[in-house]
C-alpha cells in the first residue's frame, strides 16, 4: 500500500478561502506560496520515529461551519469544567473546529491595548502586526512539508498581543475544540510580548467526541521582546484517532523570559516539538513537558533550547510515562551557539515504564560550540522504584495507591505550573484517567 | 496489649545468610534497644520485620498478637501496626509530605472513616510544633532536600501521626547533631505508653541517655548474643564489644558489609 501524499486542496481552494475570510493579499500571497513548497518539502524527520506512513494531509474537510456559543452554558460539558466558575472576568476564547465561537476580554485589558482575537479578525483588523509575526522569524514557512501545508492551509488559532511596559497578570485562555470526524484543524497561535511586558497564556486543545480520523496541525509561535516575560502553558488533549503535529516555538530577547509548562495528554501518534531560541543576551528559558502515553500510540517529543546571546539560561524538564504497547521518543537538545558565553544549558529526561510491552527512550543531546558555558544533563528510563514503594507502603498505604502516588509526583512539575485551577484540576483527572483506566 | 515475637527467624540477603536464629520478644509498653558493631545485622533484622523486597526470610517466625506478620504484604504490616523508622528514607518528589501523610493516616482509617482535613491539619501542626519543624515543611515534597537531621525528625513526625503498636527505629540516632538527638528522644518518649511497644537500633550509647530502655540487647554474627538491662549499655559505652567478644570465644562479630 502507498500512502498518500498529495495534498487535497489546490490554488483554487485557497484562493476563494482566503478570499472568503476578507484575507489581506499578503497572507494570500503566503498561502499560496507555501502551498506550492507543501508538493516539494519533505516531511519532518524527527530523531528515532519513523512518520512517512502518518496521514498528515488525507482529510476530507478542510472547514466545517459551526454555530458560535451564545453564551458559556452552551458548552459541552467537559469543555465546562476547564473554565474556571464564578464572577471574576473571563479573558476567554473557544474554537469550535474551525468557528470562533466564543470571545471575552476584559475592558480592563482591552483599554491597554491588549489585543486577544481568533487568527482570522487578526488577520482583517491588525493585519500589520500580523504580518510582523506570522510565520517569519519563528517557525518558517519552508522548514518541511508540515509548516508549509499550515501556512497554506491555516484555518484556526488566536492572536495575542500585549503592548509595551503591559502587565497581565491574569491568564488569558483559549479552548480548541475537536468534534468532527475526518477534518483538519492547521491552529496558529501568536503570542507577542512587547518590552517590558507580561503575559500567561494557557491553552486546551479537547477532544469531545471519539474521532476515528482528523489531522491536527498546530504551530504556535511566542515573542518575549526586550525584558517581557511569557508564560505559556498546555494540556492536549486530542482523541486516538487524532494525528497531530505541534510546534511550539518561543523567540526571547535580551532579558526575555519565556516559560513553558506543557501537558501532552492526547491519545494519538503525536509529533510535538517545542524549540526555545535565546537570541538575547541575559534571556531565560524554562520548559516543562509531562506525557503519558498509552495503548497503541507512537509518539515523538523533542524539546530543544538555542543558546544565541550571552548569559543565557536554559533548562529542559521531561517526565514520561509510558503502558500499555505506547512508544514515546523523547529528545532534548541543549545547543550553545559560539559567542553564548556564560551560558547554562541543563535538561533532565525523565521515562517511567509501565509494562512489559512500552517502549520509551530517552535522548539527551548537549551540542555545545563556545568554551565559557556550563551544561548537564541527565535520563533514566526505568520502572516505578521499588524502594520508593516499599516505602510508601511501610507506613500503610496499598500498592496500587503507593503507584498512583509515585506516578503523580513524577509528573508534578508541570500539572504545579498550571496557572488556571480548572485547567490544573481537569490535567490532573486526565492523568488519573490515563494512568489507571 | 500488643506483642512482637520474633522466633529463630533466619534472613538471607540475595542468597547470603545475614541472620541465624534471631529470638525477641517486644511487647506494649516496653523499650528494647539493639545495639552491636557494625555489620553484625541490626538493620537486616528491622528490614526483615517490615517485608524489603531485599531480604528473604528463609527459617524462624514473626508474629504480631499472634498473626503471622511474615504472611503479610509491607502495607498490609503497617496497618496491622508496625513501623519502621528508616536509616535512609526514600525522596518521593511531586508528593507532598502532608498529602503523603493523609494516605497513610486514611490507608488505615479505611474507606467511609478518613480523617477530616481540619482535625488533620491540627494533628500535624501539633506534632511539627512539638517536634520543632518548620511548618514549611509540610508543603514540601517528601524528605526532597531534606538535610539528614530533617528526614530523621519527620520519621518521628510520621511515627508520633500515625501511631503505630510497635515501633523499629533503625540508626534513628545516626548523623544527628545534639539539638536534633534531643527532639527525636522527645518524640519517642511522647509516644510511651502501655499501648506502645519499641525497639531501637543503634550502635551509640548516647540516644539511650535521652531514652532509657526496658531492655538491652547485644547482637553480633547474626544473633543476638547478650541481653540486660540499662546498665548493659552503660557497659558497653565504658567498655565496648571487646569483653562480649572475649566472654563468648568471638573473633569476628560481623555477617555482613552492612549497607
């Protein structure tokens, strides 16, 4: 059997698409630019895991229309529980498939200039800004064949923008809902720092219903500017038929600081890579990741910081756990260009295997290219510690709980950083769920 | 009142004997300590009680108010009300000594009879603030960075929450500075009680100036050799092992390299 390769979706299509969003031509001129590389670019090559069967580009609807949400008490119900209860103000936006369907943001946040919008009315009503960000010093275009057909193909995500000396210091929240069979979902996220300001981003990607086969194609990309602080966390949550590629990159400037606290939740083959680039001097970059894996699925992380300007900080966390006959490769890269001098690049891989038949592996990767840095680096993959164990059960606690602790702690650093409760408690029954079911 | 009985029990250690014959007898309301050189197997004797994976009981029983312990699984051990204080107690990240405490406490409460959240709290303020531990400490992750002297007083904290029928306490004494010897002797002496029964493993006479014991044991090749009162401890710390050794025809004392 060959696989199908050929993209589904011509000039044409995108033509009348873009035009039917009210698209400025220069991101008509994008898509169709990339739509073009998209034939030509090969796929990702991520270290370890072998792709060329995944469908990345077979689907049969590249936009499905659904109504928007009149109010919160339309959504579903475990869209519900992510959103935090009570009267204080919600900085909130869901995506339903492709429809924005629902959009609040403070007066507060509003009256400063922050900007918090689906990609779409971005694109319309901030197209010069837009245009600074989209896909040109982040992720670019002709990286492979997947950033190429997101360009071309882009149908959701959100625009965030917060303007100079800005505080926001309450999270501003996005929910990307997945209900329908056989689509693609290529999200763009853009969160723009400017100097001196700070943001906390936390996004669900939610399954609500078992999907049997839908392409998800994520690229989200983050700017700390001079001394702006970002925060951005994570949980996806995608359904076993979901194939998806995620690219989250952050871009820091001198003193940036850009945080990443990511929980990937979802159930099926997954590529994730999540690339921090510490182009300025004194920036700072921390990320996070906790997986579980489980069933059948096979799934790809590479996290990597760049070391670009001096005194940079890096630092990697990975904690995976990994049952059933799930496959999980897990990359970090810390990299010191030459001149990131008195830099730090550290990284910590962590894979819990539980069972025989779970493949899980762990690849620390330093490659270091200027002398006056310090690094490290450490992975163990293994199973639940038998001493830990014998511990928690000596002082009463049955085995299956001692486990069940063990494992939560393991993956604790990131359900910890979660700024949003809800969001924070909905990652912790997931894991549960995960982990025991 | 409960009872450990510990009958002619022999441990092995992957493959090699380690214990041969070891008899005691620690009931509520009683302080036992076991003391010897190193190496004569003091810790594989409470390692054994509480059922490490490690250690392999191959003769003998043990059997608390006349269930036999050796039957159990190591939860199962606790709940039934043993305890083992640790040499070196295991870091447990992500999981918070409080919410790690609460398990235990819960574990053996039972389904349907946990312990509310407000008298729980209570209880461990109570107990930290007797044991002069940093509040903090509660919210952090167990033993995680914990200095020696810091896990050695939250075994006692752990003990003095869960209140077990009888108590080990392995090398409790061990890397402790004066200050911290005194508060984890005030702990212990707290949970005296007729309902409380203790055994203390040590090779320093000096817990046993802040502890006095009902009786004292002296254990060399796997065995214990010689038991007495308080003054055998005095003895030993005027005197050392030499005379035990040369009263029983001992060369070498040791089984093992204890770990």
């Amino acid at each position: 059997m060959t696989t199908e390769t050929k993209i589904p979706f011509d000039q044409q299509y995108v033509r009348a698409f873009s035009s039917g969003r009210g698209e400025p031509d220069w991101l008509l001129q994008l898509r169709l630019q990339a739509l073009a590389k998209a034939e030509e670019l090969p796929l990702p090559n991520p270290d370890k895991t072998k792709i060329d069967k995944w469908n990345f580009t077979q689907f049969a609807n590249h936009v499905v229309e659904s109504a928007p949400y009149a109010s919160l008490d339309e959504l579903p119900e475990p869209v519900k529980a992510l959103i935090e209860a009570g009267e204080e103000t919600k900085n909130l936006y869901v995506q339903r498939d492709h429809t924005p369907a629902y959009l609040s943001l403070s007066d507060d946040l509003r009256a400063k200039g922050v900007i918090f919008t689906d990609i779409f009315t971005a694109a319309r009503e901030h197209g010069e800004l837009l245009q600074k960000y989209l896909m040109k010093d982040g992720v670019k275009v002709d990286e492979h064949r997947l950033t190429a057909l997101h360009a071309a193909l882009l149908n959701g995500g959100v625009f965030v923008y917060v303007p100079k000396n800005v505080e926001v210091n309450v999270p501003l929240q996005a929910v990307y809902i997945q209900e329908n069979d056989d689509i693609a979902l290529f999200n763009h996220v853009i969160v723009v720092a400017e100097d001196n300001s700070r943001v906390i981003y936390v996004e669900n990607y939610i399954s609500t219903k078992e999907t049997s086969r839908a392409v998800v194609n994520i690229v989200a990309e983050v700017f700390a500017n001079t001394n702006a602080r970002v925060f951005f966390a994570a949980v996806d949550n995608l359904a076993k038929g979901v194939t998806t590629y995620v690219n989250r990159r952050g871009i820091a400037a001198r003193d940036g600081r850009i945080e990443w606290a990511l929980g990937l939740m979802s159930d099926g083959d997954t590529v994730s890579e999540n690339i921090t680039r510490l182009i300025g001097d004194g920036s700072f970059g921390d990320t996070k990741t906790v997986v579980v894996s489980r069933g059948e699925q096979v799934q790809n992380f590479t996290t990597s910081v760049v070391h670009y300007g001096k005194h940079t900080e890096g630092y990697i966390l990975k904690h995976g756990v990994v049952r059933d006959s799930a496959t999980s490769i897990f990359n970090g890269i810390g990299k010191i260009e030459h001149g990131a001098s008195k830099s730090n690049a550290q990284q910590e891989s962590r894979v819990l295997m539980l069972s025989e038949k779970a493949r899980g592996d762990a690849n620390p990767i330093l490659l270091i290219d200027e002398d006056d840095v310090m690094a490290g680096h450490a992975a163990s993959v293994g199973r639940v510690d038998p001493i830990q164990l014998y511990y928690l059960m000596s002082r009463g606690i049955p085995r299956h709980e001692a486990e069940r602790l063990i494992i939560h702690g393991f993956l604790a650093p990131v359900v910890e950083a979660i700024p949003i409760e809800s969001v924070k408690k909905q990652l912790i029954e997931v894991i549960e769920r995960k982990v025991q079911s | 009142m409960a009872v450990l009985t510990i009958k002619d029990l022999h441990v092995s250690v992957e493959g090699k004997e380690i214990l041969k014959g070891v008899n005691l007898e620690v009931k509520g309301g009683e302080i036992h300590a076991i003391m010897g050189p190193n190496g004569t197997g003091k810790s594989t004797l409470s390692s054994a009680i509480m059922g490490h994976p490690k250690y392999e009981v191959t003769q003998g029983s043990i059997t608390l108010d006349g269930q036999n312990v050796l039957e159990m699984e190591v939860d199962e051990r606790a709940r039934a009300g043993l305890f083992l204080a640790m040499q070196y107690p295991s870091e447990i990240s992500g999981v918070t000594n409080a919410d790690f405490l609460r398990a235990a406490i819960n574990a053996r409460l039972g389904e349907g009879n946990e312990i509310s959240l407000m008298k729980f709290i209570r209880k461990l303020d109570e107990k930290m603030a007797f044991l002069e531990m940093n509040p903090d400490m509660a919210h952090r992750y167990l033993n995680e960075g914990f200095s020696g002297g810091e896990k050695k007083r939250n075994e006692i904290l752990q003990l003095m929450m869960l209140e077990p029928k009888i108590a080990i306490l392995d090398e409790i004494d061990s890397g402790l500075d004066i200050d911290a010897l005194k508060i984890v002797a005030k702990g212990i002496n707290e949970m005296r009680s007729s309902e409380f029964g203790c055994l203390i493993i040590t090779h320093y006479q000096r817990l046993l100036n802040y502890i006095t014991p009902d009786y004292v044991h002296v254990m060399m090749q796997g065995r214990i050799v010689k038991s007495g009162g308080p003054e055998l401890a005095q003895r030993l710390e005027a005197e050392g092992y030499d005379w035990i050794k040369k009263e029983l025809g001992i060369e070498d004392e040791t089984v093992e390299q204890e770990a």
